[in-house]
C-alpha cells in the first residue's frame, strides 16, 4: 500500500525540483519517540505533503525514549505531556497530509507499517501563530504548532500529537499499524532485528509488554 501510493504520487510530480511551500516558518518537524524501555528502530519515515508530493526516507534511526533502561520509567499508557521526541526538520517539504512509518519494535521483535493520516485541522493550526508565555526565551514570543510527535509502540500501535516548542500538544490521534510481512530491512537481513541494549532486554525478561495500554 505505502508502495503503492508514493509510486502513484512520484508519477504525477517532479519531487526533485518543488516550488518552496509558503510557510510562515522554514521548517517544520517530525519528532520520533517510544514509551519507557520499549526500544524501537525507525527504518524509514516519509511524507506525502499537501501538494500531493512524496518525501521518502526523511527520518529513520533510534527514536527519543522518555526514561533510560535502568531507571525508573514505566512504559505502561501513553504520556500526557509527550515532549518533542527526537526531531527531524523537514525542510521544503509542505505541511503533511499523509505520513508513514515503518519500524522495528526490538522487545517483540516484530516489524511494522503505520499509515497516518493527518487532518486538516491539523495543518490549520500548524499555520495559526499563538501568543504564548515561552520558559525558555522567559518571555512572551509568538509561537507555531509545528512539530509532529509520533510514538510508535509494540503491537503496532502508534500515537500522534502536534506541538510547538513553547505549546502543549494536541493529540491528533491513535493509529494502529500492520505487521511488514517482508520483515526487517525488506527482507535484507535475513530475519534479523537490530538488538536490544542489555537494559531493556533485562526489563523484558523480568515484565510483560503492556500491549493492552497503548
């Protein structure tokens, strides 16, 4: 389907050369993070913006993790306060209207594609500028909703908010993903997921996986 559907997009547009989006800022940003000791690998991340054009591979690599394994954290329920996770900007590409994720949840270990769909309430509000206090300026700044947090989680599951540096999130939604039946990497490695970190594996042989909490 992900396949299918920038195959469909890249035919009808030149992605190499798009006219600059007209934005009131120059880059907006997808924000990456997973809840508590459950690691993640982000394989790849891309975009169909509102001009129809397709982005592939923008982001990938080991997303944001709340608390380090061997702390305190509990991965149970998704947070109220999501933070930004760790940012890609993503910049001359238009505000998004399709976003798709493909990971490897690593304490399965299992392989998954998320398709997001982001509604135009969304884009509207990542265009409304807002007067905010700002804690980190310690001044009143005029600030933009313009990052995009995605949590991915194991079973699929996967939670999506809109924010700005100084604005609380807006939850745009939850989304549950498809098992990638060609397994990590395509099919390239043979099976194989990227590792877990020696922490996070000892949570995994001492805890269930909450699945029924995201």
């Amino acid at each position: 389907m992900l396949l299918a559907s920038l195959l469909l997009v890249s035919a009808c547009r030149d992605p190499l050369n798009p006219p600059p989006p007209e934005l009131p800022y120059s880059t907006w940003y997808v924000g990456m993070a997973v809840p508590d000791y459950m690691e993640a690998w982000v394989e790849s991340v891309d975009v169909v913006d509102r001009r129809g054009l397709a982005y592939v591979r923008v982001d990938g690599g080991l997303p944001a993790m709340r608390d380090t394994p061997g702390n305190s954290g509990s991965p149970s329920g998704w947070p109220e306060r999501p933070g930004v996770g760790k940012q890609k900007p993503m910049t001359n590409i238009d505000l998004p209207e399709i976003i798709f994720v493909r990971w490897q949840s690593l304490v399965e270990p299992q392989t998954y594609d998320v398709r997001i769909d982001i509604p135009q309430w969304v884009r509207d509000e990542m265009l409304t500028p807002r007067r905010v206090w700002c804690a980190l300026d310690q001044a009143y700044i005029t600030d933009y909703r313009d990052i995009i947090t995605i949590f991915v989680a194991p079973g699929g599951k996967a939670k999506t908010w809109v924010q700005g540096p100084c604005l609380e999130a807006l939850e745009i939604g939850r989304f549950v993903g498809e098992i990638h039946e060609e397994g990590p990497y395509d099919g390239e490695s043979g099976g194989n997921h990227r590792p877990l970190s020696p922490a996070a594996k000892k949570w995994v042989e001492t805890h269930e996986i909450p699945y029924d909490s995201w």
